[in-house]
C-alpha cells in the first residue's frame, strides 16, 4: 500500500480559494440541531420521515461539529434532511477539517466565513461529498462515481472509489473510509480521514503550473502531446519525471531549453515514444498498484511495480526502478505520481 501526500506540491487554483495561511487545531463543537437547521430554509414538516436523518445524526454526533458548520454555512441542511434523498455521504470528522489552513479547520471558523465566493465554493465541496444513490462499503465497486457537485467540466464532480486489500475503501487515492454504513433514515453515512477536494485543472495545467515539471512540459509541447493531456474527458495515469529526473539523460533530453531546441524528427519521435511510456489509458490509484503489477502503457509495453523498500515503477530499459515519490496528485482527466527517474521502454 502506497501513502498519499500532496505536501510540497502547488494544490490548484481551488486551494488558492479555500486555503489561507495558519494551521490552528480543531475544537469538538456541538451545534444544536434547532440552531442548525434555522440557518437553512424552512423544512416542509411531511419531507422529514424521522428523526433519524443524516443532519440528525450528523448533528448528535461531536465529531461532525466542522461538519456541520460546513453544511449550515453552505445552506446544504435542507437538502440533507429531505425523506426521499435516500444518498450516500463521505464524511469528514474533525480532524480531516483541522488539517486544512484556517479558517477551514473547525466550526467556529467556518461560520464566520462571509465572503460569497468563498462560500459557493464550500458549497461545492460539501456536495462533492454526496452521491444521489445510497451505497453501502460493500456495494462501493471500484471506479468512478458521480457526486451533487455542480459539473463546471466534464469529470470534476466524479469521486474516484478504489480498495486496498488491507486497508479497505479509498476516495480518490487519499481518503480512507475509517467507519461505514452509518444507516440514516434517507441515506448511509460512510466516515472518511480527509477532507476531499474536486480537481479544478486538467493533467497539461499541473504541469505547466509547477515548477518541477519544465523538462516534461517542454518534452509534451515538443511532442504535440499537450493536447492529449488537455482532453477534457480524458482518463490517464502519468508518471511524471521531475526535472531532476530529466536532468540525469544525457543532452538534448536533460533539460528543457534543450528539449526546446530539438530539430531532428527521429529523435522528436523517440521522446514521444518515451513520453507514451509514462502513460496508463486509466486512473490508477496508489490503492491499485500491486507487488509485481505489469500496468500495459499507452505506447504498448507495460511498466513493473514494485512496493519492497518503498513504491517504484520500472521501465524495461531501466536498470532500477524509480522511485514514486508523490502520489494521486488528482486532475480532471486523470491522476499524477511523480518519479524521480525517467522510464525507458
């Protein structure tokens, strides 16, 4: 099993929104369940079968305080009291919230938030957390699931679901489901360690906004691959060589004034072919890599995994595998592991 991190990694234009400086710790704040649905519009009393609902039960529990926050300040409560919405809910407790930057990391944060925008965008991260349909753990398939979350792009609003054989069901390679089928009276609640967020950029745009990637984004533009990786209803896996990865070929590929400067076809189709080489036709999670996994590539030939003394993927022309040193890095076409060494076919 891998382990997820975005640290040291620019996070999107949605973190630019949501994520202002200063980490502070998360207090258990109990909000009152009147107080908490006041804040809403009114809730015609025939749309609620019980008091069992997953705002009541999101309410009684002190674990959801940040939760609940999120909801009420995001008008999100009558929606997720409704008797007929019979949905699925990936639940952060207070903790997932107290990783993120204030005013984000508990309730009485959260409240106080009176900037619009920033509170449509809350809106769509709390719903990027439902699904339409109740789905108990063992009825979670792997693969990709559409949320309440308004489509701004095609693929934004999906989550992606997949399982580890030990450590059980994970949203979008980070989340880990830590307790599930909390039954509601219009739903089940699945408890999850980490705030999920929607990708806001396609695979191209992490590239070309990260510093660490200007050999790939030069060797994609060289190439005419950009395009590929812009498609908005894409679905890839990229391996993605830093420029320290690049830097250890030797010249022209080692860095990307040179990959810029490159003339000759054969060699332009050669670094194509590599660049294909770092490819899957699929999202594949850290959850998915296995011991010994051959992952087919879009050039043809597969690439190995292995997970002894740390996660690396092996091209057939390397004489060691690359270490994969940041994972589920997740875009709307598709998801980035970063690795320290270019794969050779």
């Amino acid at each position: 099993m891998l382990h997820s991190s975005h640290n040291n990694f620019r996070f999107w234009s949605l973190l630019a929104i949501l994520m202002i400086a200063g980490l502070s710790s998360c207090k258990k704040e109990v909000v009152n369940t009147e107080e908490f649905l006041a804040t809403d519009e009114a809730i015609n009393a025939g749309d609620r079968s019980s008091n069992n609902t997953i705002v009541d039960i999101a309410v009684s529990n002190p674990d959801f305080s940040t939760l609940v926050a999120a909801v009420v300040k995001t008008g999100q409560a009558n929606l997720l009291s409704r008797a007929n919405l019979n949905a699925t809910v990936f639940a952060p407790t207070n903790t997932a919230f107290a990783a993120l930057p204030a005013p984000f990391n508990n309730a009485q944060n959260i409240s106080g938030i009176t900037d619009p925008v920033t509170i449509n965008t809350l809106r769509q991260v709390i719903r990027y957390h439902v699904l339409g349909k109740s789905y108990t753990a063992a009825q979670l398939a792997n693969g990709a699931y559409s949320t309440l979350k308004n489509a701004a792009a095609p693929l934004d609003n999906q989550i992606w679901v997949g399982r580890s054989t030990t450590n059980g069901v994970f949203i979008n390679g980070v989340s880990q489901v830590v307790a599930a089928d909390i039954q509601a009276s219009n739903g089940v609640i699945h408890v999850i360690d980490k705030v999920l967020f929607f990708p806001t950029q396609d695979i191209a745009q992490v590239a070309i906004g990260n510093g660490s990637f200007t050999a790939l984004v030069a060797a994609l533009q060289k190439t005419g691959l950009t395009n590929v990786l812009m498609q908005p209803g894409g679905n890839f896996t990229v391996f993605a060589p830093t420029d320290a990865a690049f830097a250890a070929l030797p010249a022209p590929l080692n860095n990307a004034a040179n990959i810029s400067g490159i003339t000759d076809a054969a060699t332009i189709n050669l670094l194509k072919s590599v660049l294909r080489y770092h490819l899957i036709g699929a999202r594949v999670f850290s959850v998915d890599l296995r011991e010994g996994l051959n992952a087919p590539t879009v050039q043809g030939p597969t690439v190995n995994i292995t997970l002894s003394g740390g996660p690396k993927v092996k091209g057939s022309g390397n004489q060691t595998g690359s270490n994969i040193v940041l994972t589920n890095i997740n875009a709307r076409n598709g998801v980035i592991h970063v690795i320290d060494q270019v794969l050779l076919p």
